[in-house]
C-alpha cells in the first residue's frame, strides 16, 4: 500500500475560482491529480494539452512527481503579450510628457530660474 500525501490543485476565473484539497498517492504525478480532483470536470474550459501547470508558482511538467503539500496550478492562456502592453504603456507616457521621449525616464523639471 502506497502511502498518501497531502496535495491541493488550484484553477481561477475572474468571476469564479476553485481550491482542492485531497489526498494522493505519494508517487502520483500532477497530470493524475488533476484528474482525480475532478477540476476537470468542474471547469470544461480546461485543456492540459494546451495550458501550463506549476507548483507553487513554478512551471511544472505534467507527468512530474507531486510532494507532500505541493499546490498545484493551472493556469489560463494568457490574453495579451505582456512585453506588448508595457511597450504600449511606454509610448502613451512619452504622448503624454510623463516620460522622456529618449530616454523614456521620467522626464527632468526644469531648474527654476530664481534657484
């Protein structure tokens, strides 16, 4: 007989999330979790083929092994390339003049003259 760890699988929405917790063989991998979790079930917008799982917040592949107290992740495909937004938000600043269009810092006041 196997002995049984402690485990919880996560999965969020927006308006809507769920937190797990059951016990697992100690040599299951997260892929058999997951599925023994009934998440899957839960949430039919879940495709592990396609969407990232970790632990803790770390990538995790699915046929690894789980540890007593992992908490294990899924994640939902992301919406927008992050590296994407922020140079948006860069160039909007530097429209605005709340970043200097070179250097893309803040931009310097100007010395007042009676200084």
């Amino acid at each position: 007989m196997s002995e049984q760890i402690m485990i919880e699988v996560a999965y969020a929405l927006p308006e809507r999330q769920s937190l797990m917790t059951l016990s697992v063989n100690r040599n299951s991998t997260v892929q058999q979790v997951i599925e023994r979790s009934g998440i899957l079930q839960q949430f039919a917008e879940i495709d592990l083929a396609v969407q990232k799982v970790g632990i803790w917040s770390r990538p995790v592949k699915l046929d690894d092994r789980v540890k007593a107290g992992d908490r294990i992740e899924i994640y939902r495909p992301l919406i927008a390339d992050p590296k994407d937004l922020r140079r948006r938000r860069a160039e909007k600043a530097k429209e605005e003049g709340r970043a200097d269009k070179v250097t893309g810092g803040r931009p310097h006041e100007a010395k007042n003259a009676t200084e």
